[in-house]
C-alpha cells in the first residue's frame, strides 16, 4: 500500500512538473501566445470586451471567471471533509509529540514518530485533489489571462479615475512592481474569490453537493 502511495505521489508531481513545463513554454513563446489570444478574441471581445471603452469592467469581469472555474474545479477534485479530518489529526499529532518532549517521555515520543508517516499519508491523500485540479486550472485560466493582456494592449481606453486622482494609466506603475491593471486584476480577484470560495465551501459541506460530486465523479467500484 505505501508503494501505491509512492506511485501515486509521484505521478501527481510529474504531472505538476508537466503542466509547469509547458506553461513556462506557452508564456515565453510570444507566437503561442498571439495563436491563444486572438483564437479567444472572437469569444471573449463579445462577451466582456465592450468594445474597449470600458477596460475596467473587462478587468473585473475577467477576474471573476478566472476566480469562479478555478474555485469549482478546485472543490470538485477537494473533498474537504476529509481535509479538515487530516488537519486535525496533525494538529493532534504535533501536540502529543510536543507534550512528549516537554515531558521527555521518549517511549511515547517513539511510538508517535513511528506514526508520523501515517499522519503524513493522510495529509497528502486529502490533498491530493488539488493536484488534479491544476490541470483544468491552466487548461481555463492561463489562455484567459494571456487574452486579457493581448485585449488590453489593443484597447484606446488606457486610462481610469481613482478617488485621489484622474488620468491613472493601465500600464503605468506607480512605484508598483506591476502595472496598474494588474493590481486591479488581483484586488478584484482577491475579492472575487473570497466570496466565492466562502460560498462554495459552505455548499461542499452539504448533502446536496456529496451527492452531487458523485454523479459527476462516479466512484471507482
């Protein structure tokens, strides 16, 4: 069984090492990137493009999408019962070991590291839904954000009002090391997505959801 584990751990590394590999291609490589933008303009400019004069809507709009299908994908592949379960059990584990040792108890504190592998399985099995969701994170995600940066550089609208001053650029930085549609994105997203996953965690508690998680991810019998 721990050599299962093993092969299984393994693998979701090389798939993380994969999925890295061919990120770092798709972004360095500026003709990937101009074929995946201007394939998605034809969708994405109609939908939330508004003809460019309203950039900041795209931006949110943008963060929104990209938040949401990486929050429920996210929790489809994350059973969170069984993480919270995990994070328990480690936060039992470290607290006898450290009251072991306070209390040099080393026949205690013997038994308990020959349980830690066990502790680290479990963590790992509980988590291991994450790693299979990054695939279809990057599959939605990271052609989304390479449009969002093809659409911005193509827009005549670059700039926007803030309360302490007008004519702020999109591109400017500020004293920033990213540019200011940039942080705008991720304030929004921040946002956009603490609500989000809040509400979609609550959901994956319910019957409703554990039944709903099996008829999309049947079971293996």
């Amino acid at each position: 069984m721990r050599k299962l584990d093993d092969v299984a751990q393994a693998g979701q590394m090389l798939l993380l090492m994969l999925l890295l590999f061919v990120m770092i291609l798709i972004f360095g490589d500026a003709n990937i990137r101009n074929l995946v933008a201007s394939s998605l303009n034809s969708v994405f400019a109609p939908l939330i493009g508004f003809g460019g004069a309203n950039p900041l809507l795209t931006i949110v709009l943008a963060g929104v999408i990209v938040v949401f299908l990486s929050s429920f994908f996210t929790h489809l592949f994350t059973n969170w019962k069984a993480m919270g379960q995990a994070q328990e059990a480690s936060k039992a584990f470290n607290k006898e070991i450290t009251k072991a040792r306070k209390e040099g108890n080393n026949n205690r504190l013997q038994k308990l590291m020959k349980m830690q592998p066990q502790i680290m399985r479990m963590t790992t099995q509980s988590s291991g839904g994450m790693m299979k969701s990054m695939f279809f994170l990057f599959l939605f995600i990271a052609p989304i954000f390479i449009w969002l940066t093809y659409f911005l550089g193509n827009v005549s609208y670059v700039y926007f009002t803030v309360p302490w001053g007008s004519g702020a650029s999109l591109f400017a930085r500020n004293g920033w090391i990213m540019s200011n549609w940039f942080l705008l994105y991720m304030i929004f997203s921040y946002l956009a997505g603490s609500l989000i996953r809040q509400g979609l965690k609550w959901i994956s508690w319910s019957n409703w959801w554990q039944n709903m998680r099996k008829t999309i991810r049947p079971a293996a019998k």
